[in-house]
C-alpha cells in the first residue's frame, strides 16, 4: 500500500468539526474562514478516499470512518506539538487559554507570578479541551467539571482557587436593598445567563440546587448582558465578589450569604504530553493561592457544587 502523507491543518480541521459539530463555530476557533476549514477537511477525505463527515441541517457528525480516525488524529497532533516542545523546551511560553469570561478569570492568572505565560481565550470547557489534545495550547484556566460525553478524563486538572460570589441584580428588583442575601432568598427570581444553560455548568448545579428559573439571553458581550439585567425587575445573576463590573447604571451587588456559594477555579492540561513547564506553573499557583487564602473553605458557612466538595476531600467534609 502506498504511503500518505498526513498534513495536521487538515487533520486539526476535521478534529475542530467533529468536536464542534459545526463547520461555523469549528472555523471561528482555528480562526480561518468556513470555506477554507470545508477545503481542508475535503482535501483530507480525497486523500483517504473515505467521507469522513456527514452534514445535515443540524451541523455535521463523524461517519464510521471518522470516528476510526479521531483517536489517531488526536495522536498525530499531540506527537506534533510534542516535537515541538523536546526541540524547544523552556524557551517556548507555555500557551494557557482561559474561560469563564464574564468572571473575569484574568484576575487570577495575573496574580501568579510566572513569566513564561502566552494568555489566550477559549470559549468554554469543550473548546479548550479540544484545543489542548490538537497541541494548539498547553494549558487551560477556568471550571472543571462532567463533559456529557465524558472527555473530560483526558485531562488532568487542579483545582487552584475558590472565589466567593455575589448577587448582581437591578436597582428596580425587590431584593435590592438588602444588606446581604441568602441563595434561599432568590426563589422567586429568575436566574439570568449570559449562554445558554448547558454551558453554565456552575449556574446550572447552583439553580438545582436553590430551586431557580432560568433565563437565557444571546452572548452580546459583558456591558450589553448586564444593561439587561438591570433593566429585568425580578432577574439576577452570580458574580465574583471582586470581580469589575462595566459601568452599568442601575446595578445592585449583594453580598450571599449562609450559605456562600463559591466559585472554583482549575488548571487543566492533558494527560499525555504536558508541557514540561506545568510543575512551574502549578507550583506558581500554589504558593500565590497559600498567601492569598484561595482554596479556604467551612462546609458550615460556604456552599460548592458536589464534585468540588469530593474534590477537596477532608476539607470538604
């Protein structure tokens, strides 16, 4: 059989749809055009002389075939960047994408004190995962938690930080004058979101977890997703205590209380070919979190989602 010369663009295009499920939202994370992302992936299943994606209405799936090549795909890439990374070593920045946005998840990485840093902005979770096994990135920083297909476990992660929020709301809202609240307190008002549910996976386990209706709106940005809530009288959302908020006329924070839910941060990065920086970095972490008190949790005081609180083990008990 004749040999074939692999070309990883090609095979990072096909992994991003597969991932995605859609050549549009697929082609904004590689940050190429739809049409030269449908180029590449038409352009590989010539040359393997199978189709190796099927399209509909909906978006696109893996045919047998592609899912036969997704794990040898992934493989391929990694053993790329690893040959990057023995060639190079230390004197290439580790590459961290962080997630999260509207919780401002740059406030903690710009308190470690770790120099060989190139910052980039994944979507969510899954983009970031995916991203991580192609060796785009070496790292990610934002909330760890269950994927739905389970993927999750090809990462390892620590859990670096654990952030008290508040409750942001309009001035107009009931609730708004009081000193502090407790999540109990919110049952009667509707939890806002800046995405869709499935993809707020902290705000999904918190309304379960309080009893709340959700409301989504379209992502828009921080400023216009908070000019909305102020102008929603029975709406709210969760915010870092500490994190800035654009200047939004008509906004009230109020501080949780009894219990405090809190927010947990984490640092990701594959299984398999970590960047040889990851014991630095996670030892940054580490020794910033001990001075500032970032993993201090009371079980009697402060509220977390189950899979953090199993996470901290005796701390959690």
């Amino acid at each position: 059989m004749a040999s074939v010369d692999l070309d990883p663009a090609q095979l990072r295009a096909f992994l991003a749809v597969a991932e995605h499920g859609h050549f549009g939202r697929a082609a904004t994370e590689l940050t190429i055009t739809q049409q030269a992302l449908s180029k590449r992936v038409a352009r590989l299943e010539e040359l393997l002389g199978e189709r190796l994606l099927d399209r509909d209405g909906r978006g696109a799936h893996p045919t047998p075939a592609g899912e036969r090549l997704l794990e040898p795909a992934r493989a391929v890439l990694a053993a790329c960047a690893a040959a990057v990374t023995a060639v190079r070593g230390a004197a290439r920045p580790l590459r961290l994408d962080v997630w999260g946005h509207l919780f401002a998840p740059l406030r903690t990485v710009g308190a470690v004190e770790f120099d060989a840093l190139e910052v980039g902005h994944g979507r969510d979770l899954p983009s970031v995962l995916g991203a991580l096994l192609r060796g785009e990135i070496d790292a990610g920083f934002g909330r760890h938690h269950a994927l739905p297909d389970g993927r999750e476990h090809e990462l390892s992660h620590r859990l670096v930080r654990l952030e008290p929020v508040d409750a942001v709301l309009g001035a107009d809202h009931p609730l708004a004058g009081a000193a502090a609240l407790r999540p109990a307190d919110l049952r009667d008002s509707t939890l806002l979101l800046p995405a869709a549910l499935a993809r707020l996976e902290f705000l999904q386990r918190f309304a379960e977890r309080f009893d709340l209706a959700c409301e989504s709106t379209t992502n828009m940005g921080a400023e216009h997703f908070l000019a909305h809530l102020a102008a929603t009288p029975n709406a709210v959302t969760l915010l870092p205590a500490d994190a800035p908020l654009p200047l939004t006329p008509g906004l009230r924070t109020v501080p949780l209380v009894d219990p405090t839910p809190l927010y947990a941060w984490s640092l990701v990065w594959p299984r398999s070919n970590a960047h040889p920086a990851v014991p630095a970095l996670l030892r940054a972490f580490a020794e910033t979190g001990r001075r500032n008190r970032w993993l201090e949790y009371r079980p009697d005081r402060d509220w977390l989602p189950e899979a953090e609180r199993a996470e901290l083990g005796p701390l959690g008990g």
